[in-house]
C-alpha cells in the first residue's frame, strides 16, 4: 500500500529512491518462517543473507509441516540413497561387457565433470546477485539460507526429491556425451563425485579433522562463509579456483612466494 502512494504522489524517479528505502526498511522476523519474508528485503537481501548467524540450530522455513519436513535432511541421507544407485549403474556396465578397468576409468572420469559442476553451480547459480521479491526467495531457498545459518546440521546437504529430479537431466546430459554402453559408468562416477561432495560438505562445518588436507580445506571453505564469500566456490578441493582465478586473497599470496 505505501509503495502505492508512493508511486502516485511523487515523480518516477523519487518514487523508485523512496520505493528502495521502503524495501530496506523491511525487518525480517527470525521468529517467523523465513522463506517468504525474504524477498521483501529487496536490494538489501544479499547484505542480510552474508550476514551469518552461527547456530546449529536452524530457522523455519515454512508454517507447513510437510514443506518444512522436505527442507530438512540428515547428512547419512545421501550416501545410503544414492550409493546403491551408484553401484547399480555400476553393474550395468559390467553386464554391458565392460572390464573392471575401463569402468574404474570412466567412473574417475565422472567423478572428475562432477568437480567442474560443483564449482560451476557454486560460482555462477548459486553466488547469482538478486534483488527482485520472487529471485530473492528462490536464492534463500538453494543457496542464501546456508550462508546466513552456516552451521544449520540439518540443511547443509542437498535433500533427496531435489537430487532425484535433477538426476533426470544429468543423465540425458551423460548420454549426449557418450555411448549407450558408457553411460552407466559415466553417471555412477557423476554420482559418486555428489555424494563425496555433500559428505565433505557436512564434515567441513561439523568435522574436526586431525590431518593436515582436511584441515586445510575445512579453513578454505569457512574463509568463503566467513571472510571472502565472493571466492574459494571450491568444496572438495581447490582445482578450479586455482584455474579460474578465484582463490581467496591469503592463497594467492601464498602461491606467489
């Protein structure tokens, strides 16, 4: 309603200033669910969402119960869904004549376009600037809700029905790439490279790692959360920062020396 009078009491241009500061106005309710609060944030929504909130416990998203049980999963989810799909595209490839090597290649193969996918939706979709109501919402829904509660236990991997949906795509995308034959292959190593991503998700905000490697991915990856959100988009390793430019300041220092 006010931005109504606002846009028929003042000329055009002062109508979208003040129209901008109504929307920065807008408080959100942490108390309330957050999914369609956010989108009133407007252009201030990207300041708020980089803003975290260190809790292991996380907000509503919906004052439904069923929406607000698909938002929620536990991290051993991933792994005992889709390594059995993993090893059944596996015995395909054995039943379609194919030696134990040619599918230990193909499956490294896969796991190897998964890492450049993991990178590639991380940098490109799920850092997308947004400002509009509906593009805000979406943001918060796949990505913006883990940077403002990084620490929330039970939305740190992707939840199955989501997964399973964009299956579908990625194995056409597979096929066009391959031959009937490979395919399985190819897929289960795709597949594979999620399941260790989501899990290394997980650890890298609630593992505590003993050995050197872990350790220093673990700091990579809360540098991005809690430092440089706008760089380090790797998560299983650093491969493609490093071949994209987008390694943190303190790393590229380092490579320098």
């Amino acid at each position: 309603m006010m931005a109504s009078l606002v846009k028929h009491m003042v000329p055009k241009k002062l109508s979208c200033k003040l129209s901008k500061m109504v929307a920065q106005e807008f408080t959100v309710d942490l108390n309330k669910p957050l999914v369609f609060q956010v989108g009133h944030l407007g252009e201030s929504y990207q300041e708020w969402v980089h803003q975290p909130i260190v809790s292991k416990t996380g907000p509503r998203f919906f004052e439904s119960d069923f929406w607000e049980f698909l938002t929620r999963t536990r991290w051993y989810a991933v792994p005992s869904i889709w390594l059995p799909v993993v090893c059944y595209c596996i015995s395909m490839s054995v039943r379609m004549g194919h030696t134990a090597l040619e599918i230990g290649l193909l499956v490294i193969m896969g796991i190897f376009v998964w890492t450049f996918l993991e990178y590639s939706l991380h940098r490109f979709v799920f850092h997308i600037n947004t400002n509009s109501y509906w593009w805000n919402t979406i943001h918060y829904l796949i990505h913006g809700c883990h940077h403002k509660h990084p620490m929330d236990g039970l939305r740190l991997v992707f939840p199955p029905a989501g997964t399973a949906v964009l299956c579908i795509p990625f194995w056409n995308l597979v096929k066009l790439i391959s031959t009937p034959t490979t395919t399985p292959a190819l897929f289960a190593g795709g597949l594979l490279g999620y399941v260790i991503y989501d899990c290394t998700h997980y650890y890298l905000h609630h593992g505590q790692p003993a050995t050197d490697v872990p350790r220093n991915l673990k700091k990579y990856h809360l540098n991005h959360h809690f430092r440089v959100q706008d760089k380090g988009f790797g998560i299983t390793s650093t491969l493609w920062d490093r071949v994209f430019g987008t390694l943190p300041p303190p790393y590229v220092a380092e490579k320098k020396r």
